[in-house]
C-alpha cells in the first residue's frame, strides 16, 4: 500500500515539474536575442564588442542640411530626432548599422535613409579598436514617439546574440524646435548642428 503512495506521489511530482517547465520555457526568440547593455545619456555603455555614449539628443519640426555649398529642407509629418554621441570598437574593427528609436510604447523606427548621401553617418562609419569616433543619428518619428524614447545600436540585426545598446533620452514632447540645421563640416566631427547650445 505504502509502495502504491510513493509511486503515485512520484508521478504526480514528475508531472508537475514536467507542466512547470513546459509553460516556463522560453520562447525560440528570446533565446536568441541580443545581448543588451543599457544606460543613459552622457555616460559611456559598453558592450563586448563595442561602447557608445550619447551626448546630446534635439527634436525638430525642419531639418535643414547644408553640404557642399548648398542647402536642403527635410519637412517631415512627424519630427526629426537628431542624436550626437561618440562610438568606439573595443576589440576589431566593426561597422555599425543598425540604428532604432524605440518609443515608450514598444515601436522601433529605423534610421532615416533620406539623409545618407549627404551627410557622414551612420550605418556608414566603420569604428576602430580604441579609436573613439563621433556619431550622427537621425530618426523621422511620429510626435507622440518622442517622450521617453529610447536609442537602439547594433553592429547588425541579422546576427542572433550579437551586441546591443540601449541609451534612454532625456527627451519629453514639449523640447520640439522650430528647425534644426545640419551643416557640413570640413574638420572633425564631419558635421556641425545648428544652432549650437
């Protein structure tokens, strides 16, 4: 009788942790994800293979580019988020190219591709061991994505377990500018953002 007890105690133990752990597992993608390393503005986040500080993050209505003796007007139906910051590779050499707004609603916005040809920025750059380089950012976004708002860097977004950084903002909805400029720069940085604070 006391034989009959314990086995069907063990069973009923064995089935238990096999429910436990059928509904606990994780899901196939968050085995997968990448690896994050947070933090916040004007501090240095390091991950393993790379390291970003941002320093400054503006929100614009206009985005004007001044390059090459010309100027251009970007007007946009949401606003322009303009992110300056410096990245450095630790180990070898690394292009970063994939760049993310994440609002605080859980929506990632890409990188805007209608600045590329004329301004140096990334996903262009490639980033040397030990050499900390300036970085540009620019985000088209709707407005009401702007408050809370997060800034997302990954050398790519094809790798599984690969790097990445999460900086969060300092910005809430009401520090929209009129207009921004962006004007080429002969020197280091390659670009200059006008008017300066």
């Amino acid at each position: 009788m006391m034989r009959m007890v314990r086995s069907a105690l063990a069973l009923l133990l064995a089935a238990a942790v096999l429910y436990g752990m059928q509904h606990t597992r994780p899901l196939y993608s968050d085995i997968t994800s990448p690896i994050v390393a947070s933090g916040g503005m004007n501090k240095r986040v390091e991950a393993r293979a790379f390291a970003l500080s941002l320093d400054s993050a503006r929100v614009a209505r206009v985005l004007n580019v001044e390059t090459f003796g010309k100027s251009k007007t970007y007007t946009s139906s949401g606003v322009w988020v303009v992110v300056e910051g410096e990245a450095e590779a630790k180990f070898k050499t690394l292009g970063l190219t994939s760049g993310e707004w994440l609002s605080r609603s859980g929506i990632r916005y890409v990188l805007t591709d209608r600045l590329w040809a004329t301004i140096e920025m990334m996903p262009g750059d490639v980033y040397q061991p030990g050499l900390p380089r300036r970085v540009l950012l620019v985000f088209e976004v709707p407005e009401d994505a702007v408050a809370g708002g997060t800034v997302v860097v990954a050398p790519t977004k094809l790798l599984p377990l690969n790097d990445e950084i999460r900086i969060a903002t300092t910005i809430s909805g009401k520090d929209i500018e009129p207009a921004i400029t962006i004007r080429r720069n002969e020197e280091r940085p390659p670009w200059i953002v006008l008017p300066q604070r």
